[in-house]
C-alpha cells in the first residue's frame, strides 16, 4: 500500500515563517482533511507537496522514497483553486490526457461529464468548470490526490455530490482536502490535521478544533 | 508518448501563430539584408521565445496546472515546442534560400 509522508517542512516569505513544523502522512485508502485559518500556509503546503513551490526546507516521500517534484510522472495531482484547463479545446480531450484511462468509464458516467464533454471552457459557468475540473483530478492517473477547496464555488447540492465521489476514489488512492468549508471537510476525511502558527496539530475529536481556536462552537 | 506529442500541440497552438511571426519576419529579413545579418536574426528569434515566455506567464499562467497535472514539467513542455518550432523556421529558411538560388540560377 502506498504511503505519503511530508516532514520537516520550513517556509518562509520576507523573513515571516508560514510553515516551521510541518508533519503529515497519507495513506492510499485515507482522505485526510487539512483545515486551518485563512492565511496559516495550507495552500502552501499543498505546493510544496506538489513541487512548485520551493521551502527552505521539505522532505516528501513517497513509500520511503523521496520526492523532490511531486507532479513528475503522475506520482500527485493537484487542485488549485483557480481553474486551470486551457481554453479552445474540448473537454473530451482534455479529460483522455488526464484521466486514468482505469477511471475511464466511471469518469465518462459523470453527469457533469456527459452534460459538457462536447463543450469548450468558454461555454461552461463557473461551477460546472470547477466540477468538472475537480473531477479529473479525482480521476486521475496520479496516486495521490491534492484538493485546495474543491467546495468553493459550487452549490451545496454539488458539494453532496462529491462526497462519495471521493470517498470511492479513496479506495485507491490518497486524498489530502483543504476547504473553509470544515463541516464538509469533517463529513469526507478519515483524519483531521490543523495548521496553525505553522505547525500541524492532529485532531482527534471536534472539541480539540475549539480549544485551539478554530471554530468557536459546534 | 501519444499523450505526449497531444500535449504538445495543446501548449504550441496557442503560441504558435506569434512564434510563425517571428519565424516570417526573419526569413523576411535575411531576403532582404541577406546571409550576412543571420547573428541578429537568431537573436531576434531569442527574443520571439523570450517574449512568448513572459507573455505566457501573465495570461496563461494557470494552465500551467493542466500539464503538470499530466506529469509535465513546464520546462520540458517549452523546450519540446521550441525545438519543433525552431525546426520549423529552419525549414522556411531552407525552403527560400532553395527557392531564391533556383531563381538566381535562372
């Protein structure tokens, strides 16, 4: 079984450290859920992971064996949060270059996918392109999957549509998820890490994201 | 490999027609002030990749995302379409020195 471990990681912008103590890991089978304020370095985090963006300090590891460009050879994928697919071509084609063509036919079976395949960017609104865009990343080749606030942008209803999508997609591969929106975020993740003042902390229960001044009630 | 070579027309295509351009202006160049201006004219197609580079990074930057999701570096994708496009202009070159000594010849 697979296994991604982020350790050691030092970040800092101007002299101000974002990331000091930064310890995860992520197992093929597991959805952990990255939360914290806005600002603390989760997207950041995420970049570093991924490979475009440098720390002082990292070590990233895929089953012992380290990373140094997450995205080289389809080892991660990643979901900004702004969109990302180039503009004047289908998304049919788009999708074959980055689904895992073993998705292939689950992905195809999409509602989304079978509304707006024969579609251009241009011709989607703004929540059907995050939808879709979130989707092939689920269904992509990699092992380990990145999601920067996949429920932004998109309608409640949708948001319950993912859930499952990426909870069956956990079944085969790794899944770190950051969103403000930490209600879904609790619904979908096996763990729960807190980023804050640069340090994870390991939740264990709901109450803990109180007492470290996440949330304020429940 | 097939995935490949499409992810290199999806990166060249939107650059292409600028990159032709730059390609044209220089065979246009050297028909005019001949061989002897060809250090200029490869310095000036330098500045047609350089351009492209900079242009890129400020309106497309976020497609960049596309090809790494795809297991792409970004580097690799640039040099791969700079090859095939300086092959390109090597190939125009070649056709109007060709053509132009063929016409001389006459």
């Amino acid at each position: 079984m697979n296994y991604l471990k982020v350790d050691s990681v030092q970040l800092e912008f101007s002299g101000r450290k974002i990331l000091q103590s930064v310890y995860l890991n992520c197992m093929q089978g597991e959805v952990v859920g990255l939360l914290g304020r806005n600002g603390c370095g989760k997207s950041s985090l995420l970049k570093v992971i991924f490979g475009t963006l440098t720390p002082n300090y990292k070590y990233v590891s895929i089953n012992d064996q380290f990373i140094h460009t997450g995205y080289l050879n389809n080892r991660i994928a990643y979901l900004p949060q702004h969109n990302y697919l180039p503009g004047g071509i289908k998304i049919e084609k788009l999708a074959r270059v980055i689904v895992d063509p073993v998705s292939w036919n689950e992905f195809t079976g999409l509602p989304s996918y079978q509304k707006n395949y024969n579609k251009t960017i241009d011709e989607l609104s703004g929540g059907e392109l995050r939808q879709l865009e979130t989707m092939m990343i689920i269904h992509s080749k990699a092992d380990f999957i990145l999601l920067d606030e996949p429920f932004t942008h998109i309608s409640p209803i949708q948001a319950d549509e993912f859930k499952p999508v990426i909870r069956a997609c956990a079944k085969r591969k790794g899944i770190i998820i950051t969103d403000h929106q930490y209600y879904n975020i609790l619904d979908v993740s096996d763990k729960i890490i807190l980023l804050t003042d640069g340090c994870t902390k390991h939740i264990n229960n709901v109450e803990e994201l109180i007492t470290y001044g996440y949330i304020s009630g429940i | 490999m097939s995935n490949t070579r499409t992810l290199i027309w999806y990166f060249y295509k939107p650059i292409f027609l600028w990159n032709i351009a730059f390609s044209i202006i220089c065979v246009v160049l050297i028909a005019i002030y001949g061989i002897k201006v060809n250090g200029f004219v490869f310095f000036f197609k330098l500045m047609g990749y350089a351009s492209t580079i900079f242009l890129q990074s400020y309106t497309a930057k976020n497609v960049y995302m596309f090809y790494r999701n795809a297991g792409r570096s970004i580097v690799r994708m640039y040099t791969y379409t700079y090859l095939i496009d300086f092959a390109i202009y090597v190939s125009m070159l070649s056709l109007y020195l060709f053509i132009s000594h063929e016409l001389f010849k006459g």
